[in-house]
C-alpha cells in the first residue's frame, strides 16, 4: 500500500479495501451479538422471573416488604463485591491469602520485562 500523497474525501482502492473491511467487521459482530442474545436472553428472563418469585414468596413467608427485601439484598451485593462474605470462616487476605496472591502473580509474570536492565531484573 502505497502512499499517494492526500486523499481525504477520495475513495482509492486502498480505502474502499478499508471501509468493505469494517463493514463486514460491523456485520459479523452484530450477527454474533444477535446470536449471542438469542441463546442467552430466554434463559435470563426465566431465571428473573424466578427470583422475582423466590423473593415474592420470601416476603410473604417472613413478612418483610420489598422495599426492605431490596435494601438488604442490595447491601449484601456491595459487601460481596468488596470481597466480604457471609459464611467466611477467615478474612479473604490473611496471611495465607497474601501468600497464594503474590504466588500467582509471580507465577505468572513474564520472564523477560519490556525494557529494564539486567539489575532492575534482578531486583524485580
């Protein structure tokens, strides 16, 4: 592909190469999104539908309203996702949780850095 100088607003064979190669990108993701929503949004509707139930019957059972019900559930999602769970017997970053992290990472780190002398190697 040659440069041929400025060739904005024109379409050259290079750029109409370009833009059918997004088009058909675009196409193919959109068809894999409709796809994907497809297979997957039956069984995420039944699935809520069945929570809605689980947390009607719950209200009714324990006498607790909804807005209630919402509320704590709401307040147990921001616990989990800060990584504190319910039924935990030890904090999630003991010691020996520390110890499996830093075991991890470093397994999984490369074994030659992108730039860096053979010291900072050495003291990494």
């Amino acid at each position: 592909m040659a440069c041929r100088g400025s060739t904005w607003g024109v379409l050259t064979e290079d750029n109409a190469r370009f833009v059918l190669l997004a088009a058909l990108i675009l196409l193919y993701m959109l068809f894999g999104a409709a796809v994907f929503s497809s297979i997957e949004q039956p069984g995420e509707k039944e699935a809520r539908q069945r929570w809605l139930e689980r947390q009607e019957n719950f209200s009714l059972r324990y006498n607790v309203s909804h807005v209630e019900l919402s509320n704590l559930l709401r307040f147990y999602e921001e616990a989990n996702v800060a990584g504190i769970h319910v039924d935990s017997i030890s904090p999630r970053w003991d010691f020996s949780g520390a110890f499996y992290f830093v075991g991890t990472v470093v397994s999984t780190i490369g074994k030659e850095p992108p730039t860096g002398t053979n010291l900072q190697r050495i003291l990494l």
